[in-house]
C-alpha cells in the first residue's frame, strides 16, 4: 500500500509541478524514450544476474507491495509455539516432541499456529534444530556455531536480489543519457528543420535522461531498499528463534527464554513483557 501512496506521491509532484510551469505532459509520452531506457535495462539485468538470481528476484520483488509478515503477531505467535515446544521438552524430555519435528505439518503444537506454519522457512529452522536437540550429541556451543552458519547463508542468499534491484537502478540514469545522446544524434541529422521542430527534437531527447533518473530514484532504487530492510526483518526472526533455543539448551525456563529472544526484536515489533506474558497464559490455557 505506501509503495502505491509513495508513487502517486512522486508521480503528483513531479508531474504537477511540469504543470504548474506551464509544460504539456503529452510532450513527456516518448515510447520509444521508455523503449530504450527498459531494454537497456532489461539486458544488462540478464546479463548481470544468472538465472537463479533472476528467478529469486522476479519471485521476490511482488513482496514489497505487501506489508511485512514479520509483526508484532507473528512473533507472539512465534514465542507461544516455542514456549509450548520448550515446556513439553522440560516436562516430558526431548523424545516427546519428535512426532512434531518430524512432521510438522501434522502436529497438534505446530498446528495452533497458521502465521508460523505458512513459514516453510522459520519451520524448517526450528525443527532442524530441534531434532538435533533430539537425535545428535551437540552440545550448545556447536549448535550455535552450526545455527550463525545458516543464518549467514540465508542472509547472502537473500542479498542477491536486493543487490539485482539496486545495480538496475543504478544503471537507469546512464541509459536515460544514452537514450537522450541518441536523439540528439537524429536532432543533429535533421538540421535544416525550422528551429520549431529542432526544438521539438532537443525536448524529445532531453525526456530520455529525465525518465532515466526519475524511474531510477523515484521508483526502482526504493524497491531495493525495502527488499533489503525486508531481508534484514527475516533474518531478525531467525536470529530470535537462535536466543530461544539456545538459552533452553543452557538451562533456563521457557518462560525465561523467550524473554531472551524477545529482546532481539526492534521496539516496534517487540511486545512487551506483560503482553507476551499473557498470551502465553492464554494459549496454555487452552
């Protein structure tokens, strides 16, 4: 919704101002300005990036015209099923979670919580690490270390289309320019035109470098910024469920250790300690 709101924004100013001097926006609408500009772009996107670098991109990018799923609700979520799973662990031992970690789909804990289960990712996470809990001989130390070696592979992984997206806009404002030298080129083998339609020409050419720079700040460099506090959110959730175990795995209360993964969370996704409190009575309650 705000990359919408954001865009009118841009759109509205820049427009209405051109306006407002007294510019006619038909004289903005060259195709083959925007032809130029997104076909240059277009190949140097191919040429620079594989195809499973395309594909990651292209899957990514309709995600920052959603909200962030990773809330305040996503995470009380996230802290109840661990709470849950750590609670069973203490009061039953580890072999009675290893039909849940198994399959979680199937399972009466996993299932209570839609938000984290829709999370291929964050499940996988959790119950890798939980069935080593149950089936290996690790001791904390190692499991942390096993646990940063995935966290930082998951975050390179994901910088590969925040990467694609900002090296694209980078590149727009230069071909902006090409497109603007190329109608200066048709301009200048038209000399002995009237001025009037020269003059129609040099506006036409100088419309390529505008679009350039505008689609580069105005609409495609944004995209990479919220891909890359987007990747920065889902690596916070895998950094939260690391504190959580690992300060069970050392001996310390559920309710203790979601205390600790709690204070991983930013201020405007933390709940507070009376709110997760609460919903973990609530849930336990159940």
């Amino acid at each position: 919704m705000f990359v919408g709101i954001g865009y009118l924004i841009i759109l509205a100013s820049v427009l209405g101002g051109f306006v407002m001097a007294g510019g006619h926006i038909a004289a903005l609408l060259q195709p083959l300005e925007v032809l130029m500009i997104g076909g240059a772009a277009g190949g140097a996107f191919v040429v620079a990036n594989g195809g499973p670098a395309m594909k990651a991109t292209l899957k990514t990018l309709p995600t920052v015209f959603k909200g962030s799923p990773y809330n305040k609700a996503f995470y009380m979520e996230l802290f109840t099923l661990l709470f849950e799973i750590l609670s069973k662990v203490r009061k039953e031992g580890l072999m009675a979670i290893e039909a849940d970690v198994d399959n979680p789909e199937a399972s009466p804990v996993f299932s209570k919580y839609p938000a984290v289960l829709h999370d291929h990712h964050v499940v996988e996470f959790i119950c890798d690490y939980l069935r080593l809990m149950v089936g290996g001989n690790l001791n904390p130390f190692e499991i942390e270390n096993l646990m940063d070696v995935e966290i930082e592979t998951h975050h390179h992984e994901g910088e590969v289309p925040v990467s694609a997206v900002k090296a694209l806009a980078d590149g727009m404002p230069a071909f902006g320019i090409v497109a603007a030298v190329m109608g200066v080129v048709h301009t200048m083998e038209s000399v002995g035109l009237p001025p009037a339609e020269l003059g129609i020409l040099i506006a036409h050419a100088l419309v390529g470098t505008f679009l350039g720079i505008l689609l580069a700040y105005g609409f495609v460099g944004p995209l990479g910024t919220i891909l890359e506090q987007r990747l920065g959110d889902s690596t916070r959730v895998y950094q939260t469920i690391k504190v959580t175990i690992l300060a069970s795995l050392n001996g310390y209360a559920p309710q203790v250790a979601v205390e600790f993964g709690r204070k991983v969370l930013t201020s405007y996704d933390r709940p507070s300690f009376k709110e997760l409190e609460e919903h973990v009575k609530q849930a336990k309650a159940k």
